[in-house]
C-alpha cells in the first residue's frame, strides 16, 4: 500500500510539472507540495509582450519598462545560483557579450530575498502579483531579438554566508520554470574561506598553531576551533546543493572550477563553449578585453594563506567526503577537483602529515547566585580602575583615566618587549600592536599589492584589513579635533604571537589628492609611536596622473593629447591640470613626516617592479624591505603574481605625452628635492 501510494504521489508531480525522479516523493517535495497547493499552473511560456503586463499590472505596483525597443520581457533560461566569492561577477560579465545573453537590469536581482518583491526566503509571500512569473520576467526586457537568452546570476540562490537556500524559492522556480538550468562555480574551500570576512581572525591563529607545530617539532597535531570548523563546512558545496537536487534533476546543472576561470584566456573561452554547449545554443568567439576583465577577483585573497595551511584545510577527512559526493551527485567540466591534490602539490607535502583535533570542552564553572554574581563584578571593576589610577599616578586627569577605563572592558597594556618596536594592549585572550611601520603611499602606486605580499609573511599582519582609516572615520583628528587613544587605534591590528609585527597600509596618511598630512597627525604618531619606520611607493608622476579615473578622465587625456600636438616646444598645461599634476610632487606630501622623523626611518620604493611580469625583481624589491624591517626573508611573496594592478594604466600613455609631464620644469625640481632629502634612495631612477 505504501509503495502504490509513492508511485501515485510521483505521477501527481509529474503531471503538475515536476520532472519524473524516483528521488523526488522526499522530505523537501512533499513539504513544498503541502505548503503550496497552488502549484499545477506551470508552462514553458517564460517571455511575455510589453503591452501584455502592462495590461496584466494596469493597477499594480509592477514597473514595466515604457521603452518602444522594449517588446518582450523574458524570465531567466537558466540561473547562476552560486557560489559566492567564486567568480560570479566575471562569469556574469564574460556571458553578457553573448549576442543571445542578457542578465537583466542588474546582475543581482535578489528578487526573492526583498520586501518590496517576491520574498519568498522569509515569507511565505506568494501572493499576486509579486509572486506572478510576468513579473519575475518584468525585470529582464529584451532590448534585441536576439537577447532571449536572460539569466540572473544571484549566488545568494544558492545558500552564502549561513543563509541557506529557500525550497519556497526553489518550489516555486520549479513549478513555474520546469525547463531552467542552474550554474555553480565552486571554489578551493581554503580559498574561498579565506575571502570569508569573519574568517581573518580565525584562519591567522590557525597558521601560528602551524608555525609553532612545524618549528617546535612536537606532536603532529593541531587543534581545530569548533567556530573555525563550522565556517569551513559551510564550503560543503553538495549540502548547498542537495535541496535544489529534491526540484531539479542532475543533468540540469553544470559546475565550473573558479581556479580554471583564472587561468589563460584560451581556458576561459574553452569554458564559456562547453557553457554554450550546455545551453544548447550557438559558441560566441569573446574578444581578449572582455576575458581579461576579472572582477573581485583582483583583490585575490587566495594568495595570502600559507601553503601548509591550504594542505591541511583542503584535506580534511570532511571536505574531502563533500569533494567525492560532489563528484558523484552533479555533472561538471571537471569530474575531478582535485582541491587536496592540488594545495599538496603547490605546499611539497607540508601539512599533510599533520593531524587535526576536535577541542575538549571544560567543565561548566559553578553557577554563583545573582546577588553573589553581581557583587563579584563590581568589586572586579573597582579592583581594575584602582590599579589603572595606581599604575597612571598624577601624569593623566581624571576625563582621560575615566576614558582609558572604558576602554573596551580594560584592556591591560603589555610594555614593549625587544621583538615589538610599539605598544602592545592585552584584551580578554586577545592580544593587540600598534603599528611597527607605516606604508605612507602614494594612493594608485601599488600599495594594495605591496600590503597583500607583505602580510604573507609569517612575521607581519595588516590586522583586520588594509586600509583602516581610523583618522578619517572613528577619529577626529583629521578636521583638527581632539587626539584620540592609542588603546583604540591598537584595537585594528590583532596579533597572536610575540614574534608578529603589524603595520598600516593607508595611503592617505601621506595625503591624495588633497592637502597633505596636518602637523596634528603626525605629531601624534610622533608622541606615541617615536620608533615608527615608514615604506613609501612611488610611481611615475604622469603613469599615477592619469591612474585617477576620477580626477583625471579619458576626455581631459583627449585634450592633453591635442594640447601637445599644438605645442611644439614647451607644454604649457591649464591651470587645473597642472594642479593636478603637482598633486604628484612627492617631497611636498611627505615634508610634514620629515620635520619630526630622520630620513633614515623612510623606504622610497619605485612601484615599476610590482608591475613587472618577472618574480626576481618583485622578489629583490621584497628583499629591500625585509632588509629595512630586521626580518627574515620570505619565500610566499613570489607567488603573490595576482598583486598587480590589473588596469595598468601605464599603457594607456603615449611615450611622448609620458615625457612632457615627467619632464616637465615643476617636476624635475620636485624630483631633485626628493633626492636631496633622501640621498640614500638609490632604487629610484629618475622619472
């Protein structure tokens, strides 16, 4: 009886549109079935005429485009549903120079995570007409013909950040869109959980365990954090996936490597073929601009963690079990992904033999009773303000004590040992450094690209990101207010050994396109941190002009370039562009730093070698500032090749109008300034 009553249920959801799967009388389709007794209306018309909706949605909320090029609105032929931080944005990009692709007025539309739409993730919200498939497709008009082919490329469809996918949404997609497709890009789980913000913290104090493991010689073995570990799972792309599989059959997807989409430009084009292929629609040769367009990628967080430990995440016995069902449940350009594989390859085997153990949970402290809980904290805190006011004496007033109380429930200050050349604050188990070093600019010169490389090595960190701005947004020191605490600037910079330097990697100290650093910001740094050194990166004065897509766009180089055919002999600029180009006088923005510290504290480096396509000289440009910092050398910087400046706006001048601006009178005397007070910057070649 049981077994007459499945079969019956199946050829129910057969007949009301779900695809015939012996799989499909599950836990996730019966719920669907139960909660929606709607369903039974679907079709495979998913394109609508203009004046049809119009009509439909005549006294709705419902916009449709008045256009006259507008004639048809298309719902999606097939969806990229994930993953997030795997290439979703340049597989989107590269798919809309398709002459039959179009993702819509967006490439997001998270039309069933809003309020004002279909919001089917915290509804259940299927009331007419948000929820109707004309106006779904409302937000798809098919500006040619031949742009039938829509797509929305939302990877929160597929589940991101602890958000798990809707089988509402995925219901409803299935009843009304029986015939869609699904795209995934999965990604290395090491990688992509690094690109995971509420990752940083968790990841640098699993690869200090490691360097501590692998220099002291102990037990192979590593403690796995259970938050660490919950954050890693979330990389388990078949438990994303299982949902969609209960609504849509296995040869409706097709999964895609993020690492391949990085590769060569042949590799992306072999890829976007087999997507055509898959789509059943025509190949389309893209031209090597568009490929060469990539995204978020840039920022390519993938190369900051260290080898041992993308070996030792890549090859949990968890994830490698989520690797091989993957494999087996969905249909890829890739059967085999080869996540473990590859990290063993790339780290020579270092990590693997280490082995990772789940934490042991201490006993339950005993429960105190209210009145006693209460008590116990009030007499901590008066303990703690009287050794804060024993400790400060008379050199503080009482607003400044009051203030250093508060701060952050008390964080201890630790004195500065012999390896830390800045103050360091002890907060709970946490402990925090104020910079050692300052990477003072210039803005557009290459300092994202040195701060990423520098942070791959085992002694330094940038803390919670790059660029902190903790002068120009928590502080207002900048518009000439009061100084703030250094306990709080510190708080940006966590470390989690002895040995760990931190640095700030904020151009704008050194001041962009603006007045310079004021004298009250440097006088704090001066006061608190007196042995602060400083890296500083210089790029060409016309190749760093013309890098300010804002200040300095592609009409006035039009105008630049007509102004130099004109002038034969001496290029005489307009006012506004020959303030802008003063604005690269480098001796004038850092004359503020060096009425307080010695020249010798400062390290001018030319920014062509960040660009330059051979790891030598990236690598002797490294070397100079381990050299300069008192450290050991690193070896991970040499394959941060993803660091450059993918615009490279250094092409985009002619060699003629490159020496009008450099050789221009105002810019050789800044230049023979620059080297008269740094006489020991012999790296910089004259520009």
């Amino acid at each position: 009886l049981i077994v007459s009553i499945n079969v019956v249920r199946c050829i129910e959801l057969y007949d009301h549109g779900f695809e015939l799967r012996d799989d499909l009388g599950g836990a996730l389709g019966h719920k669907y079935m139960q909660k929606n007794p709607h369903v039974g209306k679907s079709s495979d018309k998913r394109c609508f005429g203009a004046k049809e909706l119009r009509e439909r949605f005549v006294d709705e909320d419902i916009r449709i485009p008045e256009s006259k090029y507008v004639r048809e609105l298309c719902a999606p032929y097939f969806l990229i549903i994930g993953f997030g931080r795997c290439g979703t944005t340049s597989l989107a990009k590269y798919l809309s120079d398709h002459p039959r692709m179009s993702f819509g007025t967006r490439k997001e539309h998270l039309y069933f995570y809003r309020p004002e739409m279909c919001d089917l993730q915290h509804g259940p919200n299927n009331a007419w007409p948000k929820c109707d498939l004309g106006a779904y497709a409302s937000q798809f008009p098919v500006l040619n013909e031949k742009r039938d082919i829509t797509f929305d490329a939302t990877p929160m469809l597929g589940g991101d950040m602890g958000v798990p996918a809707s089988i509402d949404t995925m219901g409803w997609l299935q009843d009304r869109l029986p015939r869609l497709k699904l795209i995934v890009l999965v990604k290395s789980p090491a990688d992509r959980f690094l690109s995971n913000p509420l990752a940083t913290a968790k990841v640098s104090r699993l690869q200090v365990a490691l360097r501590q493991q692998e220099a002291g010689g102990g037990e192979d073995k590593v403690i796995m954090p259970s938050k660490l570990l919950r954050i890693l799972m979330d990389n388990c792309y078949i438990d994303k996936l299982g949902k969609w599989l209960q609504f849509y059959p296995p040869s409706r997807f097709f999964l895609i490597r993020s690492e391949d989409l990085r590769s060569s430009l042949a590799r992306r084009q072999r890829i976007l073929d087999s997507i055509a292929d898959f789509l059943q629609i025509e190949r389309h040769e893209y031209p090597s601009q568009v490929l060469e367009y990539v995204g978020h990628m840039k920022r390519a967080t993938n190369q900051s963690l260290d080898p041992s430990t993308r070996t030792l995440i890549n090859c949990l016995p968890e994830l490698l079990k989520c690797e091989q069902r993957l494999e087996l449940a969905v249909k890829s350009e890739h059967r085999v992904f080869k996540w473990c594989d590859d990290a063993l390859a790339l780290s020579q085997g270092r990590g693997a033999h280490i082995q990772v153990i789940r934490p042991t949970l201490q006993p339950p402290p005993l429960k105190l009773s209210e009145r006693r809980k209460k008590k116990f904290i009030e007499n901590s805190r008066v303990k703690r303000r009287q050794s804060l006011l024993n400790r400060l004496g008379n050199r503080h007033s009482g607003d400044r004590i009051a203030s250093l109380v508060a701060f952050r429930q008390s964080a201890n200050y630790v004195s500065s040992t012999a390896k830390h050349h800045s103050p360091c604050f002890q907060l709970k188990r946490q402990r925090y450094c104020a910079p050692s070093f300052l990477v003072l600019g210039m803005a557009r010169s290459g300092t994202t690209s040195l701060a990423h490389s520098l942070n791959t090595h085992s002694q330094l960190t940038f803390g919670n990101k790059k660029e902190n701005f903790f002068f120009f947004r928590h502080c207002d020191l900048i518009k000439g207010g009061s100084a703030c605490s250094l306990h709080s600037y510190a708080l940006n910079f966590p470390v989690f050994d002895d040995a760990t330097f931190s640095f700030d990697a904020t151009p704008l100290l050194g001041g962009d396109s603006g007045p310079s650093a004021p004298a009250s910001l440097v006088a704090w740094y001066k006061h608190h941190l007196p042995l602060l050194k400083f890296v500083v990166v210089l790029k060409s004065p016309a190749d760093r002009l013309v890098a300010n897509a804002r200040l300095f766009p592609p009409l006035r180089l039009s105008r630049l370039y007509s102004l130099l055919a004109e002038q034969k002999s001496d290029l005489r600029l307009p006012p506004k562009l020959d303030k802008l180009l003063l604005q690269n006088c480098y001796i004038d923005r850092l004359q503020p730093w060096l009425q307080l510290f010695a020249p010798e504290r400062f390290l001018l480096l030319p920014a062509e070698p960040l660009l330059h396509d051979e790891t030598s000289r990236r690598q002797e440009l490294f070397s100079l500032v381990f050299q300069f910092l008192d450290l050991p050398p690193s070896d991970f910087v040499a394959q941060s090749d993803i660091y450059k400046d993918v615009r490279i706006s250094n092409i985009t001048l002619e060699p003629q109008v490159r020496r009008a601006l450099n050789c221009m009178s105002s810019m050789r005397e800044c230049e023979r300034k620059l080297h008269a007070a740094f006489p020991s910057a012999v790296n910089l070649s004259p520009w």
